[in-house]
C-alpha cells in the first residue's frame, strides 16, 4: 500500500502577497493590507497622483502622496470600500487617469494577478509610495506612418499572433526597414522609452518570455536570426 505524501497546494500567484502592492482597476486603485499598514491609510483623506514626466505617453513612474488637502482635480479621495460587496480599505476612485494614462489603461485590461504592482516607499515619507509603470506595448499604429520618431520597444501583430518583437531609436525609422517591406502585419504596438539600456532589456525580455511560452521566437525575429539577451 502507497503511503500518503501530503503536500500542500499553492496558490497559483508569481506575486507576493505580503509586499505593499496595488491593483489597477478600470475605475481606480486599491491598496493591499501591507500596503495600508506601511502608510496607514486611515489618517488620510486623499491621494496626490503623479507622473514623471510632463508627457502622458513618455510617463514611467506614479508618485501618490496621501494628504489631507481639500480634495481637487489631481487630488482624489480615499474611500474604505470600493463597492458595497467590498469592504477591503484604501480605494481610490480615479478612473478618468486610468484612461487618459495608456499605460495604466491597458494594465487595467489585463487579469488580476498581471493588475498588480509592488510599490517602494517614497524618500523618507511615509505618506508617500512610488510605483513603476513597465512597457506594455499600450500605444499602437496601423503601419511605420502613425510610428513617432522616438526611441522605445515596438512589436507586429499579425491578428492576434505576435510576429516580430524589436526596439529602436527610433521606432518610425527602423519599421521603415526596406527588408521589413514584405511582411505581413496588422497593426504596430510599442512603448516610448528614451534611455538605450532600457530598450535593449526589455526587448530581450519580452523575447525571452515568448520563446518561454512558444519554444520559438516570432516569425520575423527566426527570419532575423534574432537571438535573446541574458539579463543576468
């Protein structure tokens, strides 16, 4: 007779749940107990947003610094629940940023566990957390002519299948790639990042990630004879 191995089941989460975190929703951001614990969310009325550069689209990092000035436009308020069935604390209405912000929007698309994002305290400040908003592919054109001249990490979608992940100085010049003009494609998605070490990290990261899942790597980058960058 096989004697029992008794081994407990694990949630199926990469994520952390003791770290101080949020969660994206369409309609706002929710702060983890953790994360209440570290700012304690009770002695605050409101939430400061944000971002770190002047450039909705060029936007990498949100900067919230809780307070209790009178609420305003970039002064959102601290609700206890973010509806009548969800009594977690620290929700903040905000959809109208989520929206305009095309990073924060398409996070909000995603499923719950790719929605949240850890959180690192601010300086000194304990009223105060940073968060980083990763390249997510949000922006999006129909072919190099819609593409801006600015360096970031852009991919081909032919349908729903990803045909070819790359990065550039500028995203407009190298999509207009004589060699590319054969290639069969719906749209261009990208993500605008200025510094060239970013670029070369996370197009190697995301290529990693589809030979991961795939065992190959997108059509065009196999004709390319693209190969992945260790990032350690």
């Amino acid at each position: 007779m096989t004697k029992d191995n008794w081994t407990a089941w694990k949630r199926d989460s990469h994520f952390r749940l003791t770290e101080p975190s949020i969660t994206i929703y369409k309609d706002g951001i929710t702060f983890n107990a953790s994360l209440n614990k570290i700012v304690d969310v009770s002695k605050f009325m409101n939430v400061m947003i944000e971002l770190n550069d002047s450039d909705n689209e060029k936007a990498t990092k949100v900067r919230c610094v809780l307070n209790n000035m009178e609420e305003s436009d970039s002064n959102f308020k601290i609700t206890r629940s973010r509806n009548s069935e969800d009594h977690r604390r620290g929700f903040v209405s905000c959809r109208n940023l989520i929206q305009y912000q095309p990073k924060l929007k398409r996070i909000s698309d995603k499923k719950r566990s790719a929605r949240r994002i850890e959180v690192k305290q601010f300086e000194r400040d304990a009223n105060s957390f940073v968060f980083d908003l990763d390249p997510c592919f949000e922006l999006s054109a129909a072919d190099a002519t819609g593409l801006p001249t600015l360096g970031g990490v852009y991919r081909y979608l032919d349908g729903a299948e990803i045909v070819y992940i790359g990065r550039g100085k500028s995203i407009k010049s190298r999509a207009k790639d004589i060699h590319r003009g054969n290639w069969k494609f719906d749209k261009i998605e990208y993500s605008l990042l200025s510094e060239e070490k970013e670029q070369v990290l996370w197009e190697s990261q995301f290529l990693d990630e589809f030979k991961q899942e795939f065992g190959r790597l997108p059509r065009y980058n196999e004709q390319a004879g693209a190969t992945v960058i260790p990032l350690n």
